[in-house]
C-alpha cells in the first residue's frame, strides 16, 4: 500500500475512492451528490476533450452550445423520452430570492413564480430539436453535425466520483439528415470514433454492440455502446451512440423539402462520453501504489526528479538536461522538471507515482558524472541505468511500449474474464467467482432479461455486433435462441 490506499483486494470500492481523493483527482463537494473536479483530475479531462474533439472535427463536425434550461413543455413532447427522464430531473420553478422576514437569510419569493417550470438539462435532445426547425428548410441545409461540450444534471442519489453524479461534464452530438441510412451511418461512424478512442488512446479494449429494447436510450430506435471490463470484473458502459429515427423530428414538426420536392420528416442520431471515463482509466489500469495512465492521456508524462544539495548542483543538472527537455517538447511530449527544494526525492518518487505519471527520470551528481540517468516505468515499476544521450531516442519509445502493454494486459484480463455458459447454474456461479463478461443464450424476451436481473444483478450488457449466429436455448427459459449476448454486473 502507498500513501494510505487500501489493496484493491482487500476493498475494491474503498481503494477506488483512496486513489481519486489522494491523487487529487476530485473531492465530495458540500452540494449532495456533487463532486468538485480538482486540477490533476481536471488535467486527464482535458486530455480527453482535447483528444476527441479532434477526432470530431477530423470527422466533419462543429461545436455549438445550447441553453441548460429546458422547459418543461419540451420533454412532454416525445413520451419515451420524457418517460426516461422524468424521476432524474432538476426542476426550477421561481426566478427570484428574497430577504427573509426575521433577516436572518433568503427565502423563495411567492411572488416569482416562473409561468412555466425550466428543467436543468438531463440531456438536450428536446431543445436541439427545437431548434434545428428554425434551421432547417430543405435538404441543403442537411446535414447538420453539431457537437457541444457540456454539463448536464441527472439527480442522482446513490453516487460515486467520476462514476455516477448528479451532475457530470459530457459531450453530446446531435445531428440531422435527410435519410435513414445516412442517420444510421452517422449513429455507427461515431460508435467507431469511441471505440477507436478508447483502444488507442485510454488502452482499455471494449465490446462493440447494441442495447436490448429495455437498455436503449430514452427515445431512440437503436444504441450503440462499447462496454468496458474493470478489474473487478464489473462492466463499465464507455460511450453510447443512438439511432433516433424520426422521433424527435416528428416531436418538434422538423421537416425539410426533399430534393424531389416532397417534405419530410428529418433523420437523427445522437452520442456522448462523459467524465465517467476519468473513473474507467482508474479502474482499468491502476495499482496499490495510486493511478497508471496511459502515456496517450497522461497530462505529465515524464517526470525528472533530480537529487541535489544547493542550488550549484541544480543548476548543472539543469543545463545537461535542458536540450532533452526541449527536444522531448518539441516531440509533443510533455515533461516536468521538479527542481523543488522543499520536498525530497523520495516523497516525489511517491507523489508521482500515486498520479500515475508514466515515466520518472532521476539523476543526481554520481549520475552525472557517469553521463547517466535512472529511467523508471510506472507500469512495472521497473528501473533501468541509460546514458544520458539516449534519453531522448529511449523516452519516445517506451512511451509507446507501456501505451502498447497497458492495452495488451488489459487484452488479456478480459480474455480471462470472458466466459461462456449453456446452464443457468453454471451462469450464477461464474458471476459470482469469477465476475466479468457471461456470454449466454438469451431467448430475447423482456420478461427474461427483468428476471435475471433481479436473481442475479447481472445485465445485458450488448448485443454484440457481427456476431454470428449459434443455434442454443436460453440460460433461463430453455427457449430457443440464436446468438449468445454479453451479461454482466455493472457499474
């Protein structure tokens, strides 16, 4: 154990929330159900904003920004949606505080009643919507693929940092198109783009499929997810991306003149992350020892630590590094030099090693005089002695070795933790001795799917896309059915 962290094998939930809070990741905020995003944890959602909104733009879309109020007239015009939401939403229904009469505080005015209540957006499907029927006419005007970068409010009361909050920051794409299939198209390219971002970027592999009827998203035809497996053998739902249909169109009246002159109701899809993947990195890669990130996410990546007494050894520690410092910068690769003098060595190896930065140079006089440094990997902890003139081939290297590794072990966790069962007994015992991705026969009824949640917490994860065809009857009805689906406990 480091720095007061409880062994994830001892107490899995506890040594999560050690690692956010001593790594100064995120705090409980005084507002219930809250949480205050602290700079090293703000620093990894940055990354990841950075990261896929660049992926965004690379793949035709722009940014935009909506009102966070909604009102309340909006979410009563699609009745999944409104059905979906309606238990986790924030209403807001005066505009107005007053002093109180004894002038001890404020209270409510009576008197600023709002003639309609505003909802705190839970997600923005219906004022997008409302919007596009200003903008769109006609089939020139599609499509239409707008982005924003967001908070949202889903009031939550049983919650964990980054995991599940009453409010958490997102993105949500929304975008418009004159027929199905481009629709569809767009709901599956960004399926991809997820995907795509959270192998090669956060190195954490994931399942490509489609929710059951009774997982979709509120209002939506079709959801696309990637699932993700945690070390605890729990899923963990990465990022969804939704077919709509026409059913917000119709909702708001969104139509456009066809190019054959005919009119139309427009096509939709829409798709979000959200911080919850600053609480997938964490659970995905991390130690006893605090957080691993993965080079491609990590806001410091190399760390150099430098052992010195006065400020005459500093300063020639300084100048021999300074050109490797610079040339690592230009490579993009973002280093810290932390010359502190109030602090030691040790505590900063530890520090460091608890944010989860992927590599720490140390070099003190000796090495120095050797023309060497100590290269350590935050992964494995392993050290090496390297001449100071490699540095700067070696670094650029191994960060893609340990970017390469986190992803391939966590390759073959999930290899591990995949299993496949034809009974219902054999189904429990896996979930409960092994825990991670069951796949099962499934005979596709609702009823089904309710009763093995309720016996076992396990979910239909997804449906896996591609997936081939396998004749077997249900783990619970003995019903026949076509193709194993992916169940899990999850977060």
């Amino acid at each position: 154990m480091s720095k007061g962290i409880t062994s994830k094998e001892v107490d899995y939930s506890q040594w999560y929330n050690d690692i956010v809070v001593k790594a100064g990741l995120a705090d409980h905020s005084s507002v219930r159900g809250c949480m205050v995003i602290k700079p090293n944890g703000f620093a990894i959602w940055e990354k990841i904003q950075q990261t896929l909104d660049k992926m965004f733009k690379d793949t035709g879309h722009v940014n935009a920004y909506f009102p966070l109020f909604i009102p309340k007239s909006y979410l009563s015009k699609e009745a999944a949606h409104v059905e979906g939401f309606a238990k986790e939403c924030a209403v807001v229904t005066h505009y107005r505080l007053k002093n109180s009469a004894d002038g001890k505080g404020v209270v409510v005015d009576p008197e600023a009643k709002l003639e309609e209540e505003l909802i705190v957006r839970p997600t923005s499907e219906t004022i997008i919507w409302n919007t596009y029927k200003n903008w769109i006419q006609s089939y020139r005007d599609l499509p239409i693929l707008v982005n924003q970068w967001a908070n949202v409010v889903r009031w939550e009361m049983r919650t964990r940092l980054f995991l599940r909050t009453a409010e958490f920051l997102w993105q949500e794409g929304h975008t418009a198109h004159a027929t199905e299939k481009e629709a569809r198209e767009e709901a599956l390219k960004m399926h991809d783009v997820y995907a795509d971002f959270a192998e090669n970027f956060l190195a954490i592999p994931v399942l490509k499929g489609y929710k059951t009827e009774s997982e979709r998203f509120a209002g939506a035809l079709d959801t696309y997810t990637i699932e993700m497996l945690m070390q605890d053998g729990k899923a963990l739902q990465g990022g969804t991306s939704h077919f709509l249909g026409q059913n917000f169109a119709k909702a708001f009246d969104v139509t456009f003149a066809t190019e054959k002159g005919d009119s139309d109701h427009v096509w939709a899809s829409s798709w979000g992350v959200s911080t919850r993947l600053v609480g997938a990195l964490i659970m995905a890669h991390s130690d006893d020892s605090g957080l691993v990130l993965p080079p491609k996410i990590a806001p410091t990546q190399v760390v150099i630590v430098p052992i010195f007494k006065g400020e005459d050894q500093l300063k020639q520690i300084k100048e021999k590094l300074d050109p490797i410092i610079k040339f690592l910068q230009d490579k993009n690769i973002s280093v810290k030099f932390d010359g502190s003098e109030h602090k030691k060595p040790g505590w900063k190896f530890a520090e460091y090693e608890l944010q989860g930065v992927p590599i720490r140079v140390a070099i003190g006089p000796r090495d120095l005089e050797n023309n060497t440094v100590e290269i350590a990997r935050r992964d494995t902890k392993e050290k090496q002695i390297i001449g100071i003139d490699e540095v700067s081939s070696f670094v650029p290297q191994l960060l893609d070795t340990i970017q390469k590794d986190l992803l391939e072990k966590a390759k073959a966790f999930r290899k591990e933790h995949t299993t496949e069962v034809d009974t219902y007994d054999d189904f429990k015992k896996i979930l409960e001795s092994k825990g991670g991705f069951v796949m099962a026969h499934w005979d596709g009824t609702a009823e089904t799917e309710e009763k093995i949640k309720q016996e076992t917490k396990a979910t239909i994860r997804c449906v896996l896309l591609n997936n081939e065809s396998e004749e077997g009857k249900c783990v619970y009805s003995g019903k026949s059915s076509k193709q194993r689906v992916v169940f899990a406990k999850a977060y």
